[in-house]
C-alpha cells in the first residue's frame, strides 16, 4: 500500500506502571475500539421496495477495462489556501472506490474537480484516457460522469418521474425546434427517455410514488431518487457524496448494498461517505485524504490498520 506522506511509527504504546504514562493514558486514542468500529457490518438486504431484477446497465458505449478516471498531482487553491495538495489516485472499470478522511480533508473539493466545479490550479484529470481540461459540468456529464450532492438537490417543484427524465434529458440530441413540431426523432428520444425513467424508478422501489412531488417524499426516498437522477444520464462513472447522511445504521448498511446491486449492473463507483465501518464493507479500495492530501491509497484491509489513518482520525497525543 502506498502512502504520501513519510512513515508513521506505530503509535506508542502506554505502559500503566510508568507514572508518565498513566497521565497520557486517558489523551491517547483508542485504537482497538476503532479497528473494533471498523469491522465491516453482516450482509442485509437493499432498502425496502428495491428490485435489482430490474436491467438498468449502462445503454450505448461501455467504459474501458483498465484506469477509468485518474487524477494526476492535482492541487486546487483558492487564494493562499490549499484545499488539494498534489492529490494523485485512480479508479478502475467497475470498481467501488472510498474517498475517505476526517472532516475538512478535502473529500467534496476533490468531486468538485472531478465533475467540473471547480477547474484543478494545477496537475491533470484524466477521464478514459483524455485530460479533462476546462470542459464545463454539462459536457462533463455527456462524457459520462454522474454525482449526488451531500445534500439533497431534486427539483422539489417537480415530480419523481420529472426529476428523473431531467437526467435521461442529458443525451438527446433534439433542439426546441424538434420538440414545438414533434418531430420523429424527438418523440423517439422521448419516449426512450420515459421507458428509462420508469425502469430507475421501478428498480429503487420508486414507481408507486412516480407522480408525487420530490418534495413530498419520505427523506431516505429522496436519496434514492437523487441517485435514480444521475442514474438516468448513462453514467460510466458514478460519483456518490455521502449518499447515506441523516440515515440510522440499519438504513446506512441497506443503501451500502444498493450501491453493490449498482456495480454489479455494471457501473463504476466513487463514493465519499463518513461512516467508516460502512466503507469497509462495500468498497473494494479506499482513498484517505488529510488536509488535502493522500496519506493512504490501499484494500480496505489495509486502511484499517494503516497508523497514519489511525492517527488522522483519533489524533496522536504530543507526549508520545
């Protein structure tokens, strides 16, 4: 496993007859209940209404075996602040990779470079081969990258099913023109943009409620249709903010099996989420960053007993 930073010593261990040590003891984090913390949760079923019998694989153009996006050295300032610092990783085709770190270590920042929000100060983004450049969000999106938000952005003024088609909307190719006089290949783009809206929505358990307004729907439905949306525009690659925040454990671990259900339909997963013990049971490799830069890159095997990680979370005490 390869870190950026130089190594860390294992953190120092307290030995309770040294008077010293018992006066760090009670500062010095507690690794054993962390590791404990991070044992993956058991196996349950995806949340309630869900049908991962329901083919919603990738239309069109597959993602290229191999490296699909690669963030190459990328540093993003804003001002005399330093959000990424010569951030460097990869994705593979049909891979779920953790984006993971404290709070503030530039987790969101690195999904706003990666989808077009805010341009790299330096280094490259790499999609399927090709620097990203300067594209803005919508040529983004038609490239094949997806996200959610940490909050939650429907069109609440919208229905479910409407909220969905604004997705599927991204990969036509009919102007206004074609919509006013109806023209055959508008109306066929539409109605294949209908039949994939109601395929998401059937598969996440959403088609009873197709017609209400995205504002009227219970919170952990919301989500889900938020991840129907950016399901809807094709994406090779799904970008996911902490798709299960405000959720209980029970909901957490149901949504973190949703997200398996996606990749095995054939989709490649970013996914940036807080709950480490969940993490560790849905992704296949982890990404820790630390005030902007990687400090871990590796199995979640790996992570959890990764010191330099340890410390990052729980804190090392000046005395050791």
């Amino acid at each position: 496993m390869a870190t950026d930073r130089p190594d860390h010593e294992a953190l120092e261990p307290v030995d309770p007859s040294d008077p010293a040590d018992s006066t760090r003891a009670a500062h010095l984090p507690d690794v054993a209940e962390l590791q404990t913390e991070l044992t993956p949760p058991e196996h349950v079923p995806p949340p309630e209404g869900v049908d991962p019998s329901v083919d919603i694989s990738i239309a069109g153009e597959q993602a290229p075996k191999g490296r699909l996006l690669e963030l190459d050295d990328v540093t993003l300032r804003f001002g005399g602040v330093v959000a990424l610092d010569s951030v460097s990783f990869h994705i593979n085709t049909g891979e779920i990779l953790g984006l993971i770190g404290p709070n503030g270590a530039g987790k969101t920042t690195c999904f706003n470079v990666v989808t077009g929000v805010y341009p790299a100060t330096s280094g490259e983004v790499r999609f399927m081969g090709h620097a990203m450049g300067k594209r803005k969000r919508y040529q983004i999106t038609k490239l094949g990258i997806a996200r959610t938000f940490q909050n939650i952005r429907l069109f609440s003024q919208m229905t479910a099913l409407e909220n969905v088609l604004v997705g599927a909307d991204a990969h036509h190719t009919t102007g206004v023109g074609s919509a006013i006089f109806r023209l055959p290949k508008h109306r066929r783009e539409e109605a294949e943009g209908l039949d994939r809206a109601h395929e998401l929505l059937k598969f996440m358990g959403l088609e009873s409620r197709a017609n209400e307004l995205a504002r009227n729907l219970p919170y952990g439905d919301q989500r889900r249709l938020e991840i129907a949306r950016a399901l809807a525009t094709n994406p090779k690659l799904l970008c996911l903010d902490e798709p299960a925040a405000g959720f209980n454990p029970a909901e957490k671990s149901r949504l973190m099996e949703l997200i398996h259900i996606i990749r095995d339909q054939g989709y490649t997963v970013l996914l940036i989420e807080h709950d480490m013990r969940l993490v560790m049971g849905v992704t296949d490799r982890i990404v820790v960053l630390e005030f902007g830069r990687k400090i871990a890159d590796g199995s979640p095997e790996d992570i959890r007993d990764d010191p330099a990680v340890i410390a990052a979370y729980l804190g090392v005490d000046d005395a050791s």
